[in-house]
C-alpha cells in the first residue's frame, strides 16, 4: 500500500531509535523488569482510554441507537473493545489486559500500590494535575498521559486512531520472554505464567489482527484528505517521541537501581 509505504519512511528515524534504544540491554533480569513494569502499567492503562474516544468517535454508545455510517468501523472498534476490556486470562477468567497485567506485576512482585491508587483517583474524579499532586508521577509518565488525553481531547478521529497505532512496543515482549525463561531456570520455584500468557496474548492479537486493521482504520478515516494524512503522520512522530522519552525514563531508573545496589554489595 502507498500510504503504508509513506508512513513507515516518515517514521522509521523513530522507529530506529525505539528498535535500538539502550533500555533493551539494560533488561537483564527480574528486578528490571519490575522497573519496567511500574512505569510501563501507566501505558497500558492510558491505551484504553484511546480505545474507549474510538468507540465512541466510531460506534453508537447514546440513546436512542443510529447506525453509524461505517459499519467495518465499527466491527473492528467493538472487537477490540471486547478483546481488550474484557479477553481470558490463562485461568479462564474475564479481565481487561490492564487487569492481567497487574496480575502479572503481583507475580513478578512489581510493586502495583501507586498505580492501584492513581486508578482510585481516576475514580474519584481526580484529573491528572491532581492526581500527579497527590503521587509524584515520574515526569515522563506525565508526559506520555498528558499526550494521550490531549490527542483524546481534540475529538478528531483520525488523531486518536494515529495515537491509538503508532508508539506502541513491538520488541518487548521477545526481550521479555528470554529473561522470564532465564529466571525460571535460576529459581526453579519461581513462575511468572502470567506475564508469559499477556506477552503472547498480546503478540498473537496486535500481530495478527490488531496492527493490520489499525492501519486500515486510518486509512478509512483519512481517505484522500491530505491534510488529514499529514495530521496523522504529525501525532504519530509525537507518540513516537512521547514512548522514546519514556523508554529513556525507565533505561535512567533501571541504572540508578543498579548503581544503589552495587553500593550495598
């Protein structure tokens, strides 16, 4: 596709700088992926609330109900919600992938007490400027929500759906994986099936259909409107910098970490 093609040159100094980005090598074992977890939970959360300005930019959600006039659309939006809010776990049981994750951190023992309060504030009422009052968010985090609600709050469907597809991280699970399985093998009590299940969960739904119909999503949205491609591409060098500023936040912690722990060996 022509516009694929185009996206994918626009982005790729970007996309080089995630695929390449030091966090990689500093993920060598369990207490980096902690790390990882506690500031990464915040992206996981902050998705569905993309998804959510989808659904409703694309779908129905009032009363009385009318047919929206793009019926693939919508299909797709209410996919995903129902794969996203409420897929099965490696139990069986109904969650969000937010709800796995967090279940997934209390396996590896990534501490969830601050992100547990931060969905409490949402909760109540609080905005993010309260909330990060309240907690003392790291400031990439910030910064990587207040991007998503401010996308989310221009209302323009092809923004959202830009945020919604680019920025996202494809290499993580892989890296993932090797040091789950090398933990494993160290400590053959230790088991953290889990975070494995919502890694290949999360490759088997964004591989496979997600990411493909993504694209397709925009393109349904942008049509031959070329200011509304140039929009998309601008949002989507904006995530893109929003996620490698994170990944520079959490590469920054994981050295501290280590650097305080050699201190009391």
């Amino acid at each position: 596709m022509e516009q694929k093609d185009w996206i994918e040159r626009e982005l790729q100094p970007y996309t080089d700088q995630l695929k390449n980005h030091e966090l990689y090598q500093k993920l060598s074992g369990i207490e980096d992926i902690q790390t990882f977890m506690e500031h990464h939970v915040y992206a996981v959360w902050d998705f569905m609330s993309l998804l959510k300005a989808l659904q409703i930019e694309l779908t129905c959600t009032t009363i009385p109900w009318t047919p929206k006039y793009n019926p693939s659309l919508t299909r797709f939006i209410n996919e995903i919600v129902l794969e996203e809010e409420s897929d099965v776990d490696e139990e069986g049981q109904y969650m969000s992938h937010f709800e796995m994750y967090l279940n997934a951190m209390d396996q590896v023992k990534a501490s969830t007490l601050k992100v547990s309060q931060f969905v409490e504030l949402v909760r109540s009422g609080n905005n993010l400027a309260e909330i990060n009052d309240k907690l003392q968010l790291n400031d990439a985090v910030v910064r990587f929500l207040r991007f998503t609600f401010d996308v989310i709050e221009s209302g323009k469907p092809h923004l959202i759906a830009s945020a919604f597809t680019f920025g996202r991280e494809d290499l993580i699970p892989d890296m993932f994986f090797e040091i789950v399985k090398s933990a494993e093998e160290r400590d053959q009590s230790a088991s953290y099936s889990k975070l494995t299940y919502y890694l290949k969960r999360h490759i088997e739904l964004d591989g496979d259909d997600h990411g493909p119909l993504a694209l397709k999503m925009i393109a349904e949205l942008c049509g031959e409107d070329e200011q509304k491609w140039n929009e998309v591409i601008a949002i989507a060098k904006d995530a893109l910098r929003v996620r490698i500023a994170l990944w520079d936040a959490i590469a920054d912690d994981i050295s501290q970490a280590k650097e305080k722990m050699a201190e009391v060996i």
